[in-house]
C-alpha cells in the first residue's frame, strides 16, 4: 500500500517473481464496467527513460481531467446509484508501477493504492474514506478454493473494486472544480484574444504522477543479449491489451473513454523509437548527446489500451515503390536478425494489400503513414496500433521459404486491416466486439487458416487471400473454420459472441470468438449481398469518421519554452481546445452496435434479420447434419433424409437438386425434428433403357437417352482399369451408367447455417459431382462420398457379402484418378488420399492392398529415379502444388493402419519403409528452396507411425535422434526441425500410453459398420519401457531458456500432450513455465498448454470417455494444487491472458465444479459451497449484470431446450410430401460458469459425440 507518497512495500526481485497480490490472492487488473470517479481523462502526455539495459522505465504521465456528471441528481452510466463527487480520482494502475508523487494542478496530492484483501488494516472499503465505494464486498481468498464455479464468483467480486481503479488521488482543496479561468494554466504564447475565448469552459485539471517501473512482470517485453544467444539485440517493446496497458503507465482503461497523446520517449541516440501518432520532433536529451527524446503526438482520441511503443537496435528500410501510395510506409527489424532483402520479399505485398482495401472501400489509407515493425519474441503475430503494426519476426523469409508466404502475407493484411478499421469504426460494448477487430490476436499454431481474425478485419482479409490465393482457398479456409466452430461450441465454456457474460473485456479474445465473428461476418454478407454490404461497411466508415473540429483557437505551442511536469506544453497537433467543448459523450457517438448494423442491413436488403441474430450472434449451439440422399423411381424424385446430432435446430435449410437438364433446383426445407424425410419432384425426364441387337455381334446392346458423356461412366476412359480391375468390367459386360434424373444433390452449400456437414449419396452422383463441379467444397464432399462407398465395399468384400463390385470400383477409379489429375486443386487431392488410407485393408485372398499401393505407387513415382524406383532423387519443389500433395500423401501413408500382433493396428512395413528411407536419403543440395517444411512433415508422420515390432520403432527415433544433431550444427528455418522431431517424440509416447485402450474406426463409425475389435496388446514391463529410447526421451529439457523461443514453446506444447496419459509430467510443466523470465514466453507456452488439452477434450467425443480420466484418481490431488497455485499464483494474476490459459488447463482436467480427486477433502467442498451460497457475493454488480445476462439469452436465444418430445406433425409445403420424424427427449444445456475465460484454444479433428438436445428458433 502506499499512502502520502510514502512507499510501504517489500523489496522486489529482478527476475520473474512475486508481484504485489492482495492477502487474498486476488489479481490487479482492468476495469470492466465503468469508475464511479466524476472524471474523464480528455488528453494524456507519457513522458518516458527508458533503460533497456537495467529493464527499467522511469516516467512521468500527465493527465489532462475534466469533471462530468456536475449535476447531483444526474444517473450515472452503468453504475450504481451513488452521489457524484470531485474528491476523489480513480485510476488504473498496475502492480509493477512504483509511485513516487503525485500533483494536482501544481498542489502536491495524497494517494492511496487500494487493496481488498479484507483485512483490519484495509481502507479501501471504509465508507467514511470512500462513500462511493461502499456498495462493494471484499472477495474471500482463492487460494483456500479448488472450485472454478466458486472461483469465478469470487472473481466477479473483484472485478467489481477493479472497475474503480487501483489507484485513488485526493483532490487537493486548492483545486478548483468546474469552470474557471484558463489564465494560470496556458502558455505564454496563447493571445489575450484566444485566452479571454476560452473563459468560462470546462477546463481540465492537470495530474502529474512520477513513477517507475523496475523489471515488469507484465505488459513490456525486454530482451538483450545472452550468454546463448550473444547477437541478440537490444530491444523493448509493449504488447497492451485490455489489461496490460496500466502495467506501465497509470491511466483508465475504460472501453468508451478516450483521449489524445502526447510521447516523450528517451532512449540512447542509437536506438530507433516507434510509437502511435506521427513523429513531431527528435531532440538531444542531455549535453553528450548520448540520449535523445522523442516526441510523438495522437491527435485523435484512443483508447488507452491502444497504446504501445516499441525502441531498440532496429533496421530501418524505407522503400521508394511506395511512393504512389501517397504516404511514406516503413519497415523495420532487429539489427542482424535477417538480410534486408528478406524484409523486403516478405514486404512486398504491402502496396497490393493497400490498393486493394482502398479499392473495396472506396478510400484512401485515412492516416498520414503506416510502420510495420517486426519484433522477437513476439507476443502475437500481429499488434495493431494507430498507424504502428507490431508483428513476429518469424514471419520474415526469402523467396526460398515458400510455405511461410501464405502466412506472412495474412499477417500482414490482417494488420493493415487493423489499422484502417480500428481507425474509423470502435464497438460500443464489449458485446459489439465481434463487429470489428480492434484488440490483440494469439496465433501460435502452424495452421492456415483464417482463425484469428473476426468481423469486418477477417472480412477485408479474406478479400485479400481470394485475391492473392485465389477463390478455392478462401472457401476452403471458410469450411475449415465452420467445423472448428461447430466443434468449440460444446465446450462448457462457451457464450455467445455477442452478450455481456463476458466477465473480463480479454476473454472476448479467444479463439471461438475469432472464428464465429469471422463466419457470422461471412453469413451476412451473403444474406445481403455482397454490394449492399460493401456500401453497409463504407457507410460505417463514413458516419464514423472524425467530425471537423470547431474552428476554435488553438493553443500554439511555445518553442523556447520548456515543458514542466505540472505545465506540459500544449502542441498544436492536439485538439484540446476542441476536447474542451466537446460534451463527455461515453465514447458511444463513434461506436457500432450489433443492432445498428442490423438496422443497417435491414434496409438495404429489406429482409428480417431476427432470426440470424438470435441464431448465430445470441446463440452457442451448432448442429451436426448426417444426410442421405437417394432417387425414388416410382415417384421420379429425389429422396433426402437429414438427421441432426447433438442439436436439434429448427429453421429453414437449403437443398439443391442439380439434375440432367443442367439446372439447379433450389428447395427450402423446414428442419423441425431429429430426422427429417424430404421427397423433391424432379423436373428432368427418366432415362430410359432401349435395347437394340448388334447382328455383327450377335448380342444385345444398351443405349440410353443421355444429355452427354458425364453419364455414361466407364472404367477404361478416364480411369486405368488394368489387370483384375479390368477384368472386373469386362466380366460384367457392361457400362456403370447413370439411369437417374439426378447428377448430385448439395445441403447448404452457402454456409447459410454453421453446421457440421456430411453428406452420403449415390457413388454415381459423387462422381460426377466431382468432375463437373466448379465448387471446390462440392468436390471434396464428393470424394469423402466415394471414400465411405469404397470402405463400404472393401469391408464387405473382406466379409464376402459384397454387393455391388461395379460401384466399389467405380469410387476406387474416381478416387485415384483425383489423386493423379494434376487439375484438381491440391486439397482436393490431398482428401483423396486420406480416403484411400481409411479404405486401406489387405485382402484375404493375397494379402494385397491395392489402396494402400495406389499411395506408395504414387510417392514412389514423384520422388524416386525410374526405372526400378529404388533410389530417392534429389528434392526439387518447382510444381509447388504437387509438392504440397505429396507432403499431404506423406500424413496419409502413416495413418493407414492393419491388424498387428495381438489384434493391435500397427502399421503396414511399406509405410515404415517408405517414410524412412524418403527421410534417410533426402538431398536438399540441388534444390534452390528450403525443405525445412518439407522435412517437417516427414517427421510429424514419423510419429503418426505405429510400427510392430521394437526394430521398427528404433528405425524411427535413429532418424529423429539424427536430424536433431544435425540441427546444432546447421539449424534449419526457425528451427522448424527442431520442433518437428518434439511433436514427433510426443507422439510416439502419446500413442504408446494408449496403446490399451479400445481401437474404435471413426470413418466406419460414422458409416454403422461393425468393426472386429482389437484384442489389447500385452503390457510392457518396467525393464522393456526403460530400455526404449523414445519412451524415456524427455522433450521438456528443451524448454530451458538455451533454446530459442519457438522451440521452448513446442517442447511445452509436448509436454502438455504427453501429460494427459502420464499426471507426473504436470509439475514439471509447472516448474518450466514458472521459471521463465520472459513474460510474453510464459504466455506463449501457457497458451500451447491450454491449446494441448483442449484438443484432446474435444478429440475425446463422447463423455463416456475422459481422456483425463488419470486425473480422477486421489494421487493426483498434487498436481490439481500445482495448477491451482499458477491460476491464482502473482504470474497469472498479472496478466488477464495468462490467467485464461491456465484457467483452461485447469478445467480440461479437473472440470468446472470440485474435482473429483478431492471428494474426500471435506473442508474445501464446504469452502466451495459456501462461497456458491454467499448472497452478498451474488449482490455485486459484475454477478448482477451475469445473472441478467445469462437470464436474457435462455429467453431469446435461437435455441431452446425442451424437456418433453415433441408429437409429430404433418409437413406442408411443395416438395415435402414424405417424412420420417424421430423425437427424442432433450438433455438440458449447461449454463456458462461465471467467471470463465470462454476460451476455446483448440484445433480439433474429428466431431464430437454429446447428447441431443431439441434447440427451436
């Protein structure tokens, strides 16, 4: 605590250590509603030393406050009734902030930072001190607390006193309050005319805090050479967010109070400053000129947690191609971390991005310039400021890296688009969020894909990837991203994007509110139209723009005059004067509401978006769709039979006929039950077989009435048909003909619902559908199709019951023909061979799998030397998008799996072979591009591998034992390598702890075949696991800090998998997270943690199996404690971000009530019911605005639970005259829990299974 200047606190460490935390354990961080202080903060100057060397900042913020709320009787936005008052200033005001003094308008001023640890000795809820505050309830202590439910109601009453403020100043008596003379405080050089104009204004009252901050846990990120890593350069720079703004500079983090800034940074005279705002001045800061001061200005109000710095030995590249953009554009690096010709390939696309978000919009770049600054270790790949961008320096690559350009150049659209929206349109609310972009992003996966980007900036940047990539990956980014959705929404943690349970304004930042706000963007877009939504985001734009300020006088600076800390001078780019008149509006009047924007579209398309907005924007639940399509001859019609699971929706879903007549029928369909029939009359005439008598022949022909050569489908045209397959058809004596009005049916091809899809129809239809489609989804439906046929036929085949051989061979040819037909798209292709390695079985007859030949075959022909194929040639990656299918067939070979000893699948020694020998001969020497990737994905299908026998199993480690040798001495691109070979190891020790348990064939679950199943293989003995190298490989020493940071964070990524089967490994993850010094690596890896764990939750499927099922045992109340300890430890509660990480590590394991290792820990479940029954608790304002919250979406949400079946009823409507309905009782959807993160960091692969439940619109 500190009072009277005086500061009262223990002696801090340098390192990582304990920060100041209440007796109870509680975090300091932002506020989230609004203070009840009577002040806004209308321009703010941050004077800062800033002493890389020592970790060390010396500052000085002024800040320029108005009072508001005068009048005694007027109500108080989102906060309770209580009197206002000008006595008191409430600020934000981290714990790593050391405050020297304080003044008021010159008149030095008391402070006190507030604590709530209950004690005697508090103040901060003495009524008589704080009248304002009194409403508030002191939080018991979390550390006596194993419960997340009781855990966030605590933190509910917290967030409640850091909606105030951490730091409370006293306003002096000698301060005048409310409208009086400006004289004292102006300038010299302002006039008599233009002071005697400004009399009788609301003039703010200057707050001058001197502090510092001595080796930051959170919100700066200093990094310097090592003994490891010499070469490093000196560098510092702030990653702010919502919460860690206050961690270096006391100011209010208010979502709708804004202001302007001024910065003085000092630094030594080498070192390159960028900061928000436009660069005014740089002068000598001292008489050596050893240091210089530099001084920016914002001249447009933001937010606080807008603000960010970045100093240090940069290089600075500044490129004369932009100059037709009409602003100068600015890259820069840390000194020697690449040649400069790698900053500019990876850059290169910046003037493309400009161009065409102008175009799209309809505007130029609305700020004076843009710097793209690239930092090490970064805390995001991208971090968006005014008109400064922050991005990973892992991004950066030469023209020989070619896998990192998709990356790279997405990062940087999405920090332009950043940069241009945020600019011109903010949310209103925290429940507005999802509009528009405007916080920090967390991409630290390897996939590509459109995850982290939302609103109108995941908008504008998929606009950018058509362009440069072209329509087939965006639409294939956008597919991806719906199943994620889908997915993530039955996590327990999961709320709507758009709803005030957010209790913390970071957790709206997690990975399923990236990806819904970006979908849901999507949807509207094409349920309006793509024009009238291009003039709904201009016309935001527009309306929002900055008004022209009053023509008022302005405050002209004095040149020969020196700033004072009471007296700062007024620069003329700062619209003060106008600040001055300006009504305190809340920040509201540029802010966009979910239901402006609907409004918005409403009109332009005249269509009634209730519906779209309760289901997707206020709803959670997403269905999971299993169609079945058919042709019925008696009636000439199309049979579709949809069955949801999971979810029961109700709403309308589009069907589309394509039928021989080369139209396209559109049905809408009403979904109202579990399984819905629907029969649609086709428009195109039946084929009919005429047969006519060849009399050269002597034998009877068929002809048919076919509208072109797509219907008849052979298997020696377009397809090899050699050796059995083509006898096969020469036995028949037959074509396979399409005798159908039908060329193939498509469910919701527009993503007009966010579902989870798939789709069986007849192999005929998916063939054609896969030739003739122009949609690159509908060909990977159709292949999926022709897998589920040919599994279904080599299944039967195996048993002897096979019904159709024509089909099951038309599918193998279809499917191998888009693996080798270099004009499908490469992820096409890519999915057929993941079918032909789910089909891949041996048959009974020879042993021979001519699925899994088909892939060999394949590899073999593009990377061994013909004739014989025996030797591998040198790599060589000039077809790219055959390069990127052979790596896809790499990940296919290693999941084909037969019955191995013991019933066990193991896999085939081919595929052991194959990817061995490829990894022991590759020669990379004549290849111009880097193989790093390509070396990669060997290795992680290495460890997909389950070898049979032990000699097997070492020819794989020998091969990752060598490429990490071979790493130290030549490391490979971002020690890709490196990381690969721990993904690697992790997953041969993850395989081999579940080698017992059940063997289950998704693919063939998801058909209704019955599998034989798996006998379990023979337990291994201690002596057998401690003589195998791979199983005692220890991937967490690589987390140690001689490591560079990508690798670090991979080995805890590691770690975490391994731990879900072996408990003991938790406390060492423990260990090397609290031990790291950096905090941006300490969210990094806490982020792999949570992302591990939430993966393998959801891979789970159904609840009947936990794969943290080891947790559940008693002896692992230890390591429960271990997570707790970082959950409410002064590590995770500095940092809001850091604390949601590990609240997920946590509720993966142990759930969100008591965990079930501590059932018989009496003392900590009463202590978890009491604090859940604590009404005083309930009463607080955050618990208040939950529980209203959480009572409006179970009104209005799109989805409702039921409790009873529901009695059928007959369908209406043209096109549905045939039904078949299933009713089943519904299983009550769980609530929120309050206080959760919500944060779903996963990316799971295959959708679970959880129980139904009736959901209505």
């Amino acid at each position: 605590m500190q009072r009277n200047g005086q500061v009262e606190r223990p002696r801090r460490r340098r390192a990582a250590g304990p920060v100041r935390v209440s007796h109870c354990g509680i975090p300091w961080m932002s506020c989230v509603l609004g203070s009840v202080c009577d002040w806004e903060v209308v321009h703010q100057r941050l004077s800062l030393d800033i002493d890389v060397a020592r970790q060390r900042i010396v500052g000085i913020a002024v800040l320029a406050v108005i009072p508001h709320n005068t009048d005694p009787g007027a109500p108080r936005k989102n906060q309770p009734s209580v009197a206002p008052q000008h006595k008191r200033l409430y600020l934000n005001c981290g714990p790593d902030i050391q405050i020297q003094s304080v003044t008021v308008d010159e008149h030095s001023a008391t402070f006190e930072l507030r604590s709530v640890s209950g004690s005697e000795r508090d103040t901060a809820g003495d009524p008589k001190r704080f009248p304002e505050t009194n409403f508030l309830v002191a939080p018991p202590d979390l550390s006596t607390l194993r419960s997340l439910d009781a855990y966030g109601v605590v933190f509910d009453a917290h967030l409640d006193w850091l909606d105030q403020g951490e730091l409370c100043i006293f306003i002096p008596d000698q301060v005048v309050v409310g409208q009086k003379q400006l004289g004292p405080l102006l300038p010299e050089s302002v006039s008599s005319s233009d002071a005697a104009a400004m009399d009788g204004l609301n003039v703010p009252v200057l707050v001058t805090i001197h502090y510092v901050v001595d080796g930051p846990t959170s919100g700066i990120q200093f990094t310097r050479p090592s003994t490891h890593f010499p070469r490093t350069p000196w560098t510092a720079f702030a990653y702010t967010e919502f919460a860690n703004a206050s961690a270096w500079f006391p100011c209010r983090l208010s979502h709708w109070e804004r202001a302007t800034f001024d910065f003085h940074i000092t630094v030594p005279s080498s070192y390159k400053v960028f900061c928000p705002g436009r660069l005014v001045r740089e002068t000598p800061a001292n008489e050596t000129h050893t240091k210089t001061e530099h001084c920016f200005e914002v001249d447009e109000p933001i937010l606080a947690r807008s603000v960010s710095f970045a100093v240090g030995e940069f290089e600075v590249v500044s490129d004369d191609a932009y100059a037709g953009l009409g602003f100068p554009l600015t890259h820069c690096m840390p000194a020697g971390f690449a040649p400069q010709d790698h900053l500019l390939h990876t850059v290169s696309c910046t003037s493309e991005i400009f161009s065409t978000y102008a175009e799209y919009l309809g505007q130029s770049y609305p700020l004076p310039g843009y710097t793209q600054v690239f930092v090490d270790p970064a805390f995001s790949d991208v971090q968006s400021m005014t008109n400064v961008t922050l991005l990973s320096a892992d991004l950066i690559h030469s023209d020989a890296v070619i896998d990192q350009t998709w990356k790279a150049r997405r990062s940087i659209a999405e920090g332009i688009a950043r940069s241009w929206i945020s600019h011109t349109v903010q949310p209103r609310t925290h429940a507005d969020h999802w509009i528009v972009e405007v916080g920090l992003d967390h991409n630290w996966s390897t996939r590509w894909s459109l995850d982290l980007v939302q609103g109108m900036v995941g908008f504008l940047v998929a606009i950018y990837i058509e362009k440069a990539f072209g329509r087939n990956e965006r639409r294939i980014q956008r597919q991806r991203i719906t199943d994620d959705v889908v997915r993530g929404a039955r996590l327990p943690w999961t709320i709507p994007i758009s709803s005030e349970l957010y209790g913390h304004p970071a957790e709206v930042h997690s990975l399923y509110f990236h990806q819904k706000s970006t979908i849901v963007m999507h949807m509207l877009a094409d349920l309006i139209g793509e024009s009238s939504f291009r003039d709904i985001v201009k016309q935001l734009i527009d309306d929002d723009a900055v008004l022209p300020q009053a023509d008022l006088p302005m405050l002209q600076p004095d040149q020969t005059s020196v700033a004072t800390p009471s007296t700062p001078m007024f620069s003329s780019g700062t619209p003060l004067a106008a600040q001055l008149e300006k009504p305190s509006t809340g920040g509201s009047a540029r802010g966009i509401s979910t239901k402006r924007l609907l409004k918005l579209a409403r009109h332009r398309s005249a269509l009634n978006l209730d519906d779209f907005c309760e289901r997707w924007i206020n709803g959670v639940h997403c269905p999971v769709l299993k169609v079945a399509a058919s042709f019925e001859r008696k009636k000439s019609a199309c049979r579709v039979q949809i069955e949801q699971a999971g979810v029961i929706a109700h709403g309308i879903l589009k069907v589309y006929v394509y039928e021989t007549d080369q139209q396209v029928y559109e049905h809408e369909s009403r979904m109202d039950s579990l399984v819905e029939t629907f029969v649609f009359s086709c428009h195109s005439k039946v084929r009919k077989n005429r047969k006519r008598f060849d009399i050269d022949a002597g034998e009877e022909d068929e002809d048919e009435f076919s509208g072109g050569d797509d219907e008849v489908l052979e298997g020696d045209e377009g397809s090899p048909t050699d050796g059995a397959d083509g006898s096969l058809l020469s036995k028949h004596g037959k074509k396979l003909k399409n005798d159908t009005p039908i060329r193939w049916v498509r469910i919701d091809p527009k993503f007009g619902w966010i579902r989870s899809l798939s789709i069986d129809q007849l192999p005929l239809w998916a063939e054609l559908e896969l030739r003739h489609s122009p949609d690159v989804i509908a060909q990977i439906e159709a292949v999926i199709c022709l897998g589920k046929a040919l599994l279904r036929g080599v299944i039967s085949a195996q048993r002897g019951k096979e019904k159709d051989p024509l089909q099951t061979l038309m599918a193998f040819n279809a499917l191998k023909d888009c693996l080798e037909n270099g004009d499908y798209f490469h992820q096409v292709r890519v999915f057929a061979a993941q079918q032909f390695a789910t089909c891949a079985r041996p048959r009974k007859v020879n042993g021979t799998d001519r699925q899994l030949s088909v892939l060999i075959d394949f590899i073999k022909e593009k990377l061994y030397s013909p004739p014989d194929y025996s030797l591998v040639e040198p790599t060589g990656f000039n077809d790219f998008s055959e390069h990127l299918v052979i790596r896809g067939t790499f990940h296919a070979v290693a999941s084909v799996r037969i019955p191995g000893p013991g019933g066990r699948p193991v896999s085939p020694n081919a595929c052991v072979d194959l990817l061995v020998d490829l990894l022991k001969d590759n020669d990379n020497s004549q290849n111009y591009y880097d193989d790093s990737y390509y070396v990669s994905d060997l290795l992680t299908a290495l460890g997909k591998l389950a070898p049979a026998t032990d000699a097997d199993r070492d020819r794989v480690f020998k091969q990752i034992e060598r490429l990490l040798d071979h790493e130290h001495l030549f490391p490979s691109y971002r020690r890709l390598v490196t990381c690969a070979c721990l993904s690697a190891v992790a997953s041969i020790q993850v395989a081999h702890a579940r080698r017992n348990e059940p063997q289950v064939d998704p693919d063939a679950a998801k058909l209704g075949i019955e599998l034989v199943p798996s006998v379990q293989a023979p337990v291994a003995s201690v002596a057998q696991r401690q003589s195998s190298p791979d199983l005692v490989f220890d991937v967490l020493r690589y987390a140690s800090g001689h490591h560079p940071p990508a690798v670090r964070v991979t080995a805890v990524a590691s770690g975490a998998r391994i731990a879900v089967a072996r408990p003991d490994l938790v406390t060492r993850l423990v260990e090397c997270i609290s031990r790291t010094r950096s905090p941006v690596l300490r969210i990094r890896m806490a982020e792999a943690w949570s992302c591990a764990w939430t993966d393998a939750r959801v891979r789970a499927g159904s609840a009947d199996h936990n794969p943290f099922s080891a947790f559940e045992d008693v002896s692992t109340r230890q390591y429960a404690d271990a997570i707790w300890s970082v959950l409410t430890g002064p590590q995770a509660l500095s940092c809001e971000r850091f604390r949601q990480h590990i609240y997920v590590v946590y509720a993966c394991a142990f759930g969100m009530s008591a965990p079930k290792c501590m059932s018989d820990n009496v003392d900590l479940l009463a202590r978890d019911r009491e604090i859940l029954s604590d009404k005083r608790l309930a009463r607080c304002p955050n618990a208040v605005r939950r529980s209203a919250a959480r009572a409006k979406q179970k009104q209005d949400q799109q989805f409702t639970v039921k409790q009873k079946k529901r009695p059928a009823r007959p369908k209406t409507g043209a096109g549905a005259t045939d039904q078949a309905k299933q009713n089943t009782p519904a299983a009550v959807s769980a609530s929120p829990a309050i206080g959760a993160p919500r944060s779903a960091i996963a990316t799971p692969l295959r959708d679970p299974v959880g129980a139904d439940m009736e959901i209505e619109l």
